[in-house]
C-alpha cells in the first residue's frame, strides 16, 4: 500500500515538471544555442590571419589615437632638456678669461768686485746680515712709495751661492712697511749632491716657482748667483702700485745654510 502511493506521488512531481518551461519565470528568455559553438573560439593557428571583430579595431583605434599625443610631447620635453644642459655646458666650458697683467720693463743687473767693502758696510748695519737656513726661501717685501720711483738691492753671500729672483704682486698697498717673511720648499724634487761650484747658465731654481697668485708678475726668474764671488745688484722702476718680492733660494741645499748680506733701498 505505501509503495502504490510513493508512485502515485513520483509520477505526479514529474508530471509537473515536464509541464513547466522557461517562460513561465518572468524575466528570463530562452535562446537556441548556436550549432556550432566552437566557432565562436579564435584560432590558433598561426599560419591563418587572425581577422578580429569590428568593434575591436574600432576599441584599438581609439587606444592608439589617445596615446599619440603623448609619443609626440615626450621627444620634445627631452630635447628642451638636453638643449638646456648643452648651454649650461657650454656656459661652464668657457670661464671668464684671466685679466692680463700689464707689461713690465725687464730689471737692470750688475755685478762689482767690492765685496769685502760691501761686507764690512753691512755688517755694521741692523737686519743686513742674516741666515738663510737649507731648505727654506727668504722672501723680501717691498712696497712702491710715491716718494721714489725705483727700487735697488745688492746683496752677497759667505763661501757658496745663492738663488734670487724678483716678482712684483699687483694687490693694492696696505702697508709700507719692508718686510722679510721664511718659508720651507714645498718641492720634493731632489738633487742627489749639492755642488758648490761654478753656475750653469739658466739653472733656474726649481723651488720657488710663485704662479699661484694671479696678480704675481715675474720680472727676474729664480737663478742661482755667484754672490760668494762678487756683489750682485740691480734695480727696477716703479710699473705701477704693487709690492715687489725679492726671493733668496736655498731650497736647492740639502746640507748648507748661507750666510746673506743684503740691502734694499729707494731711487728717485
């Protein structure tokens, strides 16, 4: 009896779902699947051309069309960029050109056998007879003076040479005062022996080359002098407002010091 009717009941459910279909539920339309839905998958063989949907080029078009401008802006932006690192560049590779010193008349040298006078002279002078250790430089500086129109120096030496040289510093005056200032070689250039002997024409001293000062003009390089044989004198008129430099070299000396008379004074 309970079998009869749990067929009863089977055969009555499905008797109710066939009945129903898809358009009974509102909202919902039924549509035939195509036949042949693998048509609707891209191929993927390379050997055919792909030809895509007509919205599609259209969608790319657009794509492309709105991304030109900015392929065309980029190259400009970059070029006004390097345009302006070239100006700089060329700006910076040409610095303002050095102001040129004016031209100086070369000094006027001579030597006298009057040493020992000269010698004795100095001697009996204050700040005339000094020492000029090894190693070092002796700068003398001189202003110009309004009162007079050249300046002269003689000096000599005890027993070996000396180097000398004389530049003139363009700087404004501030003082009058001579002044006498030591320093040490700041060269490391050795020569094995010191000789004591004769001098070769143009040995210029390698210790006291003064370039760093733009306003330094060089009137006498640094030479080394026979001041233990005779006396050495000269003398340079006025170029100008400045302050002359008169350098005595022992730089070149490994072992010796020097034993230095000298003087400096005005000529009008």
């Amino acid at each position: 009896m309970c079998l009869e009717m749990e067929k009863l009941e089977t055969s009555e459910l499905q008797s109710r779902l066939s009945s129903l279909s898809v358009s009974s539920f509102p909202g919902i339309t039924s549509k035939n699947c195509e036949a042949n839905p693998l048509n609707r998958l891209q191929s993927t063989d390379l050997s055919q051309t792909v030809i895509p949907p007509d919205n599609q080029t259209k969608m790319d078009n657009n794509s492309n069309n709105q991304e030109s401008p900015q392929s065309t802006e980029e190259p400009s932006s970059s070029l006004g960029k390097a345009e302006a690192g070239e100006s700089q560049e060329s700006s910076s590779s040409h610095p303002a050109e050095k102001k040129a010193l004016p031209p100086m008349k070369p000094a006027s040298t001579w030597t006298s056998v009057a040493l020992k006078d000269l010698k004795t002279k100095l001697r009996q002078e204050k700040d005339s007879v000094v020492t000029v250790y090894r190693g070092d430089i002796m700068t003398v500086s001189v202003p110009t003076v309004p009162e007079a129109k050249r300046v002269c120096w003689e000096f000599a030496t005890d027993g070996y040479d000396i180097g000398f040289g004389v530049y003139f510093d363009w700087s404004p005056v501030t003082s009058r005062a001579i002044t006498v200032h030591i320093s040490e070689s700041s060269d490391d250039e050795d020569e094995d022996d010191e000789l004591e002997g004769p001098v070769v024409p143009g040995d210029v001293e390698k210790g006291s080359k003064s370039t760093a000062n733009t306003n330094l003009g060089e009137i006498l390089p640094v030479y080394r002098q026979d001041s233990h044989l005779a006396v050495q004198g000269g003398s340079h008129d006025f170029p100008g407002e400045g302050t002359y430099l008169l350098k005595f070299d022992n730089s070149y000396s490994l072992w010796r010091n020097k034993t230095l008379y000298y003087r400096v004074y005005y000529s009008a």
